[in-house]
C-alpha cells in the first residue's frame, strides 16, 4: 500500500478523489481569497493617498509622531516569520515532523511578539491622546490631525486583525502537526495557511514606509 493510499481516508476531504485534487481545488480558493484581500487593503492605500494629497502638512507632521523604530522591529519579525512560515511548508512537504512543528512554533512567537509591539505603541499614542475621529484628544497644530489617526488605526487594527487570524490558524497547524497528519503525500492546509500569512507579511511591508517612513 502507498502512502498516500495509506493516509487518504484520513487526511483528505471525502468529496475530493485525491490529495492532489483537493490541494489544486484550495490553492485556487486560497488565491481568490488573497485577491479580494490586497483589493480590500487597496482601497484603504487609496484613500490614505487622497487625504494625504488634500492635507500634505498634516500628513507629515502626524508620520513624525510615530515611533519608526518601533515599525522596523515589527518589520524585521515578520520578516523573520515568514522564513520560519515558509521552512514550515517545506518540512510537511518532506516529512519532518518535528522541524514542521518547531518552525510553526517560532512563527507563532513572531507573531505574539508582534502583536506586543503594537500593543506598547498603540498605549503610547492612547496616552497622548492621538485617537482616531472624534476620539481625538490631543493639542495639534492642525485640526484635520484626527483624520490621519483614523486611517492609522484602520489600517494597522486591520492588519492586527489579521495577524490574530494567522496565529490561531497556525496554532491549529501545530495541534495537527504533533498528530503526525502532515507527510510528503499531505500538506495542503499547513501550504495554504503559509500562503495567508506571506499575504499578513506583504502588506505590512507597504504599511511601514506608508506610515512611519515617508513624510
């Protein structure tokens, strides 16, 4: 008996014929979804772009008030998280168990340790005052300075959101893993999270320069 006919009954979905069907069938659905992800996160850039042209001062004022340091270390743990996500696949698609487990489990770390830089800056600006809309509550030389806090928060809260999704997804992943059920023959969900959270990491990548950097 192969392997994969071995473990077809218990990893693969009961209206798929094989592994491979099933694993073409979700990463044309998985595409479709990242599309309409950089389409909804699209919108969010054109509009940072419009208010941005319509308040230029204010614009370059607010990007000055953010700490960029602490943009660059979320950068750089998600970079790294995105190599520990990606050696992950790699070692379901070879049969290591334990190296699979263990990438997961750094990039879950990653993950929280972003999440906790962003709560140490989210304190900072709630502190000062510097909240979105009405909320605002904080001296400024321009008036309209709610108006970049606001699409500040939507689009990192967003994107948070997002990384809160991919570490319980990959926490998912690792509870599967410790099970045995990812082998070379099957390792279509743990691809397929990879591929969300690679989408996570690049949108942060276009968030840091947007905010922190271009002023």
């Amino acid at each position: 008996m192969s392997l994969s006919t071995e473990f077809k009954s218990h990893d693969v979905a009961h209206h798929f014929e094989s592994a491979k069907q099933e694993f073409d069938a979700c990463k044309l659905g998985m595409w479709a979804f990242l599309a309409q992800e950089i389409l909804f996160f699209s919108g969010l850039f054109v509009a940072y772009i419009i208010f941005r042209m319509q308040h230029f001062e204010m614009f370059k004022y607010a990007s000055e008030l953010l700490d960029w340091r602490m943009g660059a270390l979320n950068t750089l743990v998600l970079i790294a998280s995105s190599f520990t996500m990606a050696m992950g696949v790699r070692s379901a698609q070879t049969s290591q168990k334990k190296a699979t487990i263990r990438y997961l489990i750094l990039t879950f770390i990653f993950a929280g340790m972003f999440m906790c830089v962003k709560y140490f800056e989210y304190s900072s600006k709630f502190h000062h005052g510097y909240l979105p809309a009405q909320f605002f509550d904080a001296a400024a030389p321009f008036e309209t300075l709610h108006l970049y806090f606001g699409l500040y928060f939507t689009m990192t809260a967003l994107h948070g959101l997002h990384v809160l999704i991919g570490m319980g997804l990959i926490f998912w992943l690792i509870r599967r893993a410790k099970r045995g059920e990812f082998h070379s023959e099957y390792y279509t969900p743990v691809e397929m999270v990879g591929l969300y959270w690679h989408l996570v990491d690049l949108i942060w990548i276009f968030l840091f320069p947007l905010l922190y950097l271009i002023t």
